[in-house]
C-alpha cells in the first residue's frame, strides 16, 4: 500500500525489496543478471512442459479472482495433472538418476 501511494517520491533499495519477499534473489554485481537469468531459466526448463503451464494458467488466473475463486482454479490445475504420464516420470527419472522425458504440452 505504501508503494502504491508514495510512488516514485520515495525508492526502495533492493535488500529491502529481498527481505520483504518482494524479489528473490539479488544480483551482485549487476553485470551478473544475463547469467543468473540464465541459470533460472535453465532450472525451470528441466520441469515438465505440462506442470509449468499449468502452473502458469492457476497464478496468472489468480491475479483476476478473488482468493476463493483462485484457491479453486489452482486445485482444477493441480487435479488437471493428475494421472498425466508426467506425474510418473519424474520419481522414475530421479530413482533411476536419468533427465526425465517430459512429454510436450498440449497446446493452448
């Protein structure tokens, strides 16, 4: 709120940000932020194409409901991926210490 009505008559600094859980990680020094992209993007890529989009679909949808109504449509997400050859992939990847073969999105 204070953001909000302050605006740009008052900064905050990124440690502050940090300790708010405003950002996660603080890049040090700047010059740093291409590769620490990266290393994120890298992370997430290595997740199944079918729970990252439904993950995507519950937050993004969780901005335009109330909190009822976005509790619900992140359960529908999480109950989408039940049963999703996804789901059994990846414990058998891990106990087999192999990259897991994530099977492509549907589209839309």
């Amino acid at each position: 709120m204070r953001m909000a009505l302050v605006g740009r008559h008052e900064r905050m600094s990124a440690q502050r940000a940090f300790e708010l859980g405003m950002i996660s990680q603080i890049v040090d020094p700047p010059e740093q932020l291409r590769e620490a992209a990266q290393e994120l993007a890298e992370k997430i890529a290595r997740n199944s194409p079918a729970a990252m989009a439904a993950t995507k679909r519950a937050l993004w949808g969780a901005f335009e409901l109330g909190l009822t109504d976005a509790c619900k449509a992140g359960a529908r997400e999480l109950v989408s991926m039940w049963g999703h050859p996804d789901q059994s992939e990846g414990p058998l990847a891990f106990a087999e210490k192999r990259a897991p073969n994530w099977l492509a999105p549907e589209p839309g």
